[in-house]
C-alpha cells in the first residue's frame, strides 16, 4: 500500500507546477485557475460523502484500485483536450479518484493493524503521501522544462497505472466486514449515516471544525501557491522544489510522530501542528523573496508532521475500523468543502492583491483550530473512546 500511495500521490504532485502555464498559454483568466482547483476539489467532496462510505462494503482496495483508474483517466484528459474543458473536466475525475483512494487507504490501515502499532502505521502513510508531493513537482517542473506541458500529464498517468499494479497486490482482509450489517433504510439514509453518528458523538463537531481549518490553506493554495512564486520572480524548478520542502519534513518526521504520540496526547499535537500552519500563512503574505517562501515551507511541513498522522490515529482510535472509510469521508468531505470555497475566493483575491489569500488561509485555520481545542477542553471529562464507539 506504501508503493501505491507513494505512486497515485506522485501522480497528482506533478501536474501542479504546469497548470499555471497552462491557463497562460491558453490564454484563460485567473480566476479560472481557481476554478479547475474548485472542480477537483468540489469532485472530491461529492466522493467523500457518496463513494468512501461504499468502501466499507465493497472493500478498501477494490476502492484504492478504482481510485488509481480514475486518476488516470483524469491524466489523459488532460492530455488529450489541452483547453478549458479539458482541464475542468481532468480535475474534477482526479477528485473523485482521490476522494476514492485517501479514505480507502486510511480504513485498510485501521482493519489490518494492531492498535497500538497503528499511529507508525499512519506516520508511514503520510511519509509516503509526502514523498509522493516531493517527487511528483519536482518531477513535474523538470518534465515541463524539457518535453513542455504534456510531459507532466503524460507521466502523471504512467504512474497512477503504476499505483494500480501496486495495490491490486494487497491482501484482501476478510476478519472483519460490514457486509452483513444491516444498512439503513433508503439511499439517502446511508449515505447520511457517517455524519449523522460522528455529529452525534462528543468530539464529532470539535474533529469537524479542526478538519475545515485545516483544509482552508489548502484550497487556498492549491490557486495562489504557483502563481505567488511565480509574481515573486520564482523560476519553474523552484516552484517545484518549494512543494518538496514543505513536505521533506512529513517524509522524515511522519513515522518518528506517529509512534511516539500517545492517543491521549493527539489533540494537543493537532492544535501545535496547526497552529504553526496557521502561522506560516499568513507570514506567507510579509515574504518577497520566493527562496525564502520556500524556505518557510519547511517550518510549516513540520508542524504538518505533528498533526496529520495524529489526527488520522485520533479519528481510528473512536471508530470501528468496518466504518473508517465512511467517517474519514465525512471529515474529509466537510474539509474539502472549505477547501473548495477557500480555492475559489483565492482566484478572486489574488488579482487584487497577492498576498491576499494566504492571509485569509492563516485566519482560517487559527479559527477552525481555535473551535477544535475549546471544545476538546470543554468535553475533557467524557469518555470519548466507548461513547464514540458505540455511537459510530
């Protein structure tokens, strides 16, 4: 699973440093760079809701392996309709593969690991989640720079074919299922059901509120990043290599966090994690040098480090593992969902100033992290663990 994640997250990672250029050749406006952000991350959030939670029926690596074929569906649309459909149409089907294989993955860790070796078996999914980001921009910039826009999208499909190969190898555990479980009545009633019981839990509304924060310089980044190193006089190379500092520190620090938090200690080290994000936004929008944006991006891979394996340990810990994948997608989706609106102001606010969104990104995440550790503190007497599990 560590080479198919590595693999598909490569995928995605190398076809960031092109789009930029490619709303510039084609002669597109900026906002519609925030728009294609909007479309795959919007496809995600439809994902996380309608398709993780049939994961937890169907099988998490039948989900992991239609994640890979989408994904590279999306690819090849965007090679071969190199235009404004093409590049809202491409985005959208890699959304939904990603919606499909993130809360695949996470569940299949959560069924077929002990708990307590299970936070170094997250560390060691984010680890390769990050490598994945440094290899796929960095791949990606140097692809472009020599072969020009196609080469990123061409190789972009090689390897989510490669993540498939990958995966369709795992074993298939068959100890626990909710197959026979009684679904609710209706469609619609299951498709509500993760987020009915997480909202109905003690901590659901708290892990909600932190997972919107979280997400918010997310989508904003996902339109400003680029196109901010490229105003501050950032070469292509560099815009690719900034993507792989911010994640070298998630490479290294992921696994090593991931085995030394105790549960008991998560929260606190998801409200450290994001507040150093929250704090390199908006230190974003002082910075003139893009080396030195670069260079802040280690800072904020390191605080990174200490809050997304640990909030993926923090979530297992209160929901069985038959139903991780539905309750990933929710808390996901309702992240994905700020990331999209985060995505879409980012193309309106950076034309009238660049720095704009990264500031809007830093608020955001202050307050969504702010909402999570009061209410954390407000609920610190309740047995989450049984109340949650039995709820979930």
């Amino acid at each position: 699973m560590v080479a198919g994640t590595l693999f598909v997250r490569s995928g995605f990672g190398l076809v960031l440093p092109s789009l930029p250029l490619f709303v510039r050749m084609h002669h597109l406006p900026v906002p519609d760079l925030g728009l294609a952000a909007a479309a795959y991350t919007a496809c995600g959030v439809v994902g996380m809701f309608a398709l993780a939670p049939m994961t937890d029926r169907l099988g998490h690596v039948r989900g992991m392996m239609a994640g890979a074929i989408v994904y590279m569906a999306g690819s090849v649309l965007l090679l071969i309709l190199p235009d404004a459909v093409g590049l809202l149409a491409g985005r959208a089907l890699q959304g939904l593969a990603m919606a499909l294989f993130g809360p695949a993955s996470f569940a299949y860790v959560a069924l077929t690991v002990p708990r307590e070796r299970r936070g170094g078996a997250y560390g060691t999914l984010a680890s390769a989640q990050m490598a994945g980001f440094i290899l796929g921009p960095a791949a990606g910039g140097v692809a472009l720079a020599m072969r020009g826009l196609s080469a990123p999208l061409f190789v972009s499909a090689v390897a989510a074919a490669a993540s498939l190969v990958a995966v369709a190898q795992l074993p298939r555990p068959v100890s626990a299922t909710v197959a026979a479980e009684p679904a609710p009545a209706g469609s619609l009633a299951a498709l509500r059901a993760p987020l009915v019981a997480i909202l109905a839990a003690p901590w659901g509304a708290a892990l909600l509120a932190y997972s919107i924060g979280q997400q918010i310089p997310t989508g904003a980044y996902d339109t400003a990043w680029s196109l901010f190193l490229y105003h501050l006089g950032a070469a292509p190379w560099l815009v690719g290599a900034s993507f792989a500092a911010w994640a070298l520190p998630l490479v290294i620090l992921s696994p090593v966090v991931g085995r030394r938090v105790r549960p008991a200690r998560a929260a606190l080290w998801m409200t450290a994690g994001a507040a150093v994000t929250s704090v390199a936004a908006i230190t974003y929008a002082l910075l003139h040098n893009p080396y030195l944006v670069a260079g802040l991006g280690l800072l904020e891979g390191a605080g990174s480090a200490a809050s997304l394996p640990v909030s993926q340990m923090y979530l297992a810990d209160r929901v069985p593992p038959t139903r991780m994948a539905g309750a990933q997608g929710v808390v996901s989706g309702v992240g994905q969902g700020a990331a999209l609106l985060a995505a879409i102001a980012a193309g309106y606010l950076y034309p009238v100033r660049p720095w704009l969104p990264f500031v809007v990104a830093g608020v955001g995440c202050a307050a969504g992290t702010a909402w999570f550790f009061a209410q954390r503190a407000a609920h610190a007497g309740i047995d989450e663990d049984a109340s949650a599990g039995a709820a979930v």
